[in-house]
C-alpha cells in the first residue's frame, strides 16, 4: 500500500475513533453489515429522520449515490 493510501486510512480510522458510540454503529451497520437506511432507523429506534440524497428511508437506494467502498478501522 502507498504512503498516501496509508495516510488516508489512518486519518479515516481516527476520524472513526472519534465519532460518538451511536455514530459508529450507525456506521457498522450501513457499511459492514450492508443494511438499508430503513432498516438501521429500526434497528436504532430512530425518528423524524430525514432521508440523504440519494435514499429513502424505506430502504430503497440510488446505486449512483451510494458509496462504493469504506474502511472500517474500529
């Protein structure tokens, strides 16, 4: 891996480390476990959320808005 790439990966994982407990899992879901937006406000006992671009809180995603990839380091 390339010195940038590894600089970036650090940063990331230290963002990551510093987010609050609910943040994470939030986090954790959408990314490793590949759940929907829908099912994480479930999940997370969550209300009155507003859907990101790209999404709807019934789960239903636009491809060309989601991230491809993310490295989760926590």
């Amino acid at each position: 891996m390339s010195r940038p790439i590894r600089s970036k990966n650090h940063r990331l994982a230290k963002e990551l480390e510093d987010l609050p407990k609910r943040q994470k899992e939030a986090i954790y879901l959408r990314f490793a476990q590949e759940l929907t937006y829908g099912q994480i406000t479930e999940i997370m006992n969550l209300r009155n959320i507003k859907p990101c671009a790209g999404s709807d809180l019934q789960g239903t995603q636009n491809p060309a808005a989601e991230p491809k990839s993310i490295l989760l380091l926590f």
